[in-house]
C-alpha cells in the first residue's frame, strides 16, 4: 500500500494541518516525521479547535494510528500536556500512540539553550519558537543526544546520563554561568519519562513497513515548511531539520518506493514568521491589512506573522526538492475583499533572470509580478471548483499554470467542510 506525504512548500502554517485531517478519513496510520513542539497544526471541526504541537493531526478520527517518528525531537513535558489536553477534550490517544524509540529526547536544557541563545544575539536573533529544537538536533548530530529507547535500558542511567550531563554542565557552568543539572534530579524526571512512553515505544521502520505491506495506508506529516528547511531554506533562517520527504524517509524508515502523492501545501498568498529573507513580503501597511484579513498570528507562539504574495519560484523550489505531485491552496477566501492580487511569477538576481531559488542572496531579489483583478465576492460557501467566481477561477488557473501542478485542493474556510476537492 503507499504511503502519501503533506509537505509545506512555503515557510510553514500553510494549512496544513486542515488536509492532514481531511485525508486521514481515509488513512489507517498518520506519521509526523521532523521536528517537534515548534509545530503548531490547527483543525477545527464543529465547534472544536484543535491546535496539535507534537500528536499527530490525524486524532480526530478514532481508528487512526499516530506515530511520532524517529526524526523528531520530542519534549516529554510538551507531549504530556498535549495528550492530557486532547483527552479533556474528549479525543482518546494514548492506546492510539505510538512513539519511535529512536526519536530524540527534548529535554529542558535544550530549551535554556534556545532562550539564552536568542536573547544574546539581539537584533541578529534567528526568531526560533523557544522551544529548544536546535539545540536537541545539536546534539544528536554531535552524539551528545539522549533516544527514547535509551530511556528503558538499565545501563544509560549508570553509564550513558552521568556522561552527557558532565558534557552539557561544562558548558552550562562554564560559559553560561548557570547552576548544573542534578544527575538525581535528571535520572528521576527521566525514569518517571520512561513509564509513561514505555507502552508507545515501537521499532518504526519494522512497525510502518510492515504495516504498509499488509495493506494499511500511511500519511506522513509534514511539518514547518521547504523554505525552513535546514539544507533548502532560507539558511541561517531556518529550523534544525528536514521538513522535506528526504526527511519523511529519514524520519520514519519508510521505503521510498512506498511513497506515491506528494502534496505541496501553500496558502493563495503567503507568510513568514520569525527573521529571514522573504522576496515577496509586502509593506507593513499592507501586511497588516492581509495579516488582519487571514488572521495570521502564530498557532504556537502567537507572534504576528509576515505576509506577502504567492511567490512561484518558492513553489518551484518546493516542487523539486520534495517531487510534488499535486498542490493544496489553501485560504483562497481571505483574498476575497482584495481589488487586486498580485502573483509574484519570477526572480532576477543582480540584474539577470534566474528561474531557481537561490541559496544565497535572497535578500537582493527582485521579484518580477503579475496583477490580477480580484473577485470581491465572498467563497466560503463554495464545495465545487466550477462555481468560484470566475476571477477566483482565474487565479487558481494562473497558479498552476506558472507552477506546472494540478491544485488538487482548495481551502475556502478554517473548518473541515470548508474545502473544494479535485481539479
Ligand atoms: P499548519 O501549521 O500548516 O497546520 O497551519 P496552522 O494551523 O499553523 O495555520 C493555518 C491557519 O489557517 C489555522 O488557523 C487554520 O485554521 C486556518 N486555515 C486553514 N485552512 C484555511 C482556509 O482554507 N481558510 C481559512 N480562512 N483559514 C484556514
Ligand atoms: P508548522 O509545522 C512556521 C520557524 C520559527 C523560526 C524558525 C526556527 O506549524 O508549520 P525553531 O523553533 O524551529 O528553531 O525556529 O522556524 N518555525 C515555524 N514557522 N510554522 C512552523 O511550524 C514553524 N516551526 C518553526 O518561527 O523562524
Ligand atoms: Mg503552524
């Protein structure tokens, strides 16, 4: 069976939560495969708005399987707080959850890291969410880092943890003049850590392998976006992972012959949150009007977000790094009031025409636009592709016309109806 990815193609929050959700209907196991609390993934359903951080956004249908997969970082506090939240709210999910026992272990010096770290670079900040992911993928890239599975072998309290905290103290004494982490202190949080993921902890590439060969279909979710990507982004101004589906197979172990729809997801206009270059970011007057209009403030943090234009190199860069076989658009109906829309259709750099997203330089872009009258008319209500208003229509044509893929999905609302499906 094929294994289907929700990829961001912008710089995250594109909505992707709201498609995760709607094809999990039809989906036995859903997978978040990079990153961790950073996330922040809302799905309305009814009266009920649901913001996922590190749970899969598939929990709101009761047969589904969520997997955290191993290339996530995840902070035991945060995922307990989320799954003590979600079933207040009546969503089931501990016999639901399954965790990858090689997934890293988020723990709150990494977080001390993250603060202390931006706070010291002022005005040069990266913007990060706080929530220590730099500094846990630091550390498993350096081998400094703790896996879930450690957690339940005996021998890591006695040999493994006394190592890595004498590592991480050094540093936390020595430059940062802060108090040392207790091995006491630490060895209890993470033994009473260990109880609670015990039950969830499964072998991820044996588990989903086998599951896709006996039939069941998986969904992978994306999270952050191509742009925040750490090899394909915007770099400095990135998060710590692969948000791509080189990352959703280094995350899960899933064999890449299993995956078939890579779907990219992108709202009809776009948004940045944190520092970093952003070729197509309107003018702060303008921005506030298109921020205001799609009420775009962080679902994690809730820091105003930075709009602008569709940009079609993003989207191109998008549809080559992760191999894209459909596009979702989401929020078409924030365009709704525009008179005009802009569409930015390509980049010169230094005066030439370049039709790739530079790794470098962005910030000297100049973006090359098309206008298009818009609609004025409101499309909340609309479940069919063909009764857009015609300008609406036009729009979407443009899109995929520059970019070259189908727009297989059309978001006209936050709620799970509010969609317009196929082509
Ligand atoms: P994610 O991180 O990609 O899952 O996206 P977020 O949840 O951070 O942000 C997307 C926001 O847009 C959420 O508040 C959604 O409820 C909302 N949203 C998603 N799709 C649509 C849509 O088609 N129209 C409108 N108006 N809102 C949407
Ligand atoms: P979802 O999954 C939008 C951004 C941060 C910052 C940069 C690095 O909801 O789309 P980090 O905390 O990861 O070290 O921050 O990445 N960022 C996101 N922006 N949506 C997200 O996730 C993000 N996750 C991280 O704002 O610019
Ligand atoms: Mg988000």
């Amino acid at each position: 069976m094929p294994a289907d990815i929700v990829i961001g193609a912008q710089w995250g929050d594109e909505g992707k939560a709201k498609v995760i959700d709607y094809l999990a209907s039809k989906t036995d196991i859903v997978v978040r495969y990079s990153g961790g609390a950073n996330a922040g993934h809302t799905v309305e359903v009814g009266n009920q708005k649901i913001v996922f951080h590190l749970v899969p956004s598939g929990m709101m249908y009761e047969n589904t399987i969520s997997v955290l997969g191993g290339g996530m970082v995840i902070d035991p506090d945060a995922l307990f707080d989320e799954i003590k939240d979600l079933e207040s709210k009546g969503i089931k999910v501990r016999d639901r959850l399954r965790i990858a026992d090689n997934a890293h272990v988020l723990l709150p010096y990494h977080k001390e890291m993250d603060s202390i770290q931006e706070e010291s670079l002022g005005d040069d900040k990266i913007g990060t969410t706080k929530r220590g992911i730099g500094f846990c993928y630091t550390d498993k890239v350096s081998r400094w880092g703790i896996r879930m599975r450690d957690l339940i072998s005996e021998g890591f309290y006695t040999k493994r943890l006394p190592l890595v905290l004498e590592q991480k103290n050094k540093v936390l004494e020595n430059i940062h003049k802060k108090n040392p982490i207790s091995l006491q202190e630490m060895t209890d949080y993470l033994r009473k850590v260990a109880e609670n993921v015990r039950p969830m902890l499964i072998n991820a590439p044996y588990y989903l392998n086998m599951e896709l060969d006996s039939g069941k279909n998986i969904l992978l979710e994306g999270a952050q976006g191509t742009m925040l990507d750490v090899d394909f982004g915007t770099y400095p101004y990135v998060t710590s992972s692969n948000s791509t589906t080189g990352g959703a197979i280094a995350g899960t172990g899933i064999s890449f012959q299993h995956l078939q729809e890579v779907v990219g997801l992108a709202k009809a206009y776009i948004t940045r949150v944190g520092e970093g270059p952003f070729p197509t970011e309107l003018e702060p007057e303008a921005a506030e009007i298109l921020r205001k209009a799609g009420n775009e403030y962080g679902a994690t943090t809730g820091r105003p977000r930075r709009t602008g234009w569709y940009d079609v190199e993003v989207i191109k860069h998008a549809a080559r790094v992760n191999g894209l076989t459909s596009l979702a658009m989401t929020k078409l109906d924030v365009l709704d009031t525009f008179d005009t829309i802009k569409i930015g259709v390509g980049y010169e750099l230094n005066g030439k025409r370049i039709s790739y997203f530079p790794s470098g330089e962005v910030e000297n872009i100049k973006v090359l636009y098309e206008e298009m009258p818009g609609w004025k008319e409101k499309t909340a209500h609309v479940r069919n592709r063909n009764d857009l208003p015609k300008n609406a229509r036009k729009y979407v044509e443009t899109v995929e016309k520059f970019t070259g893929l189908p727009v297989k999905w059309i978001g006209v609302g936050p709620k799970r109806e509010d969609m317009i499906l196929g082509k």
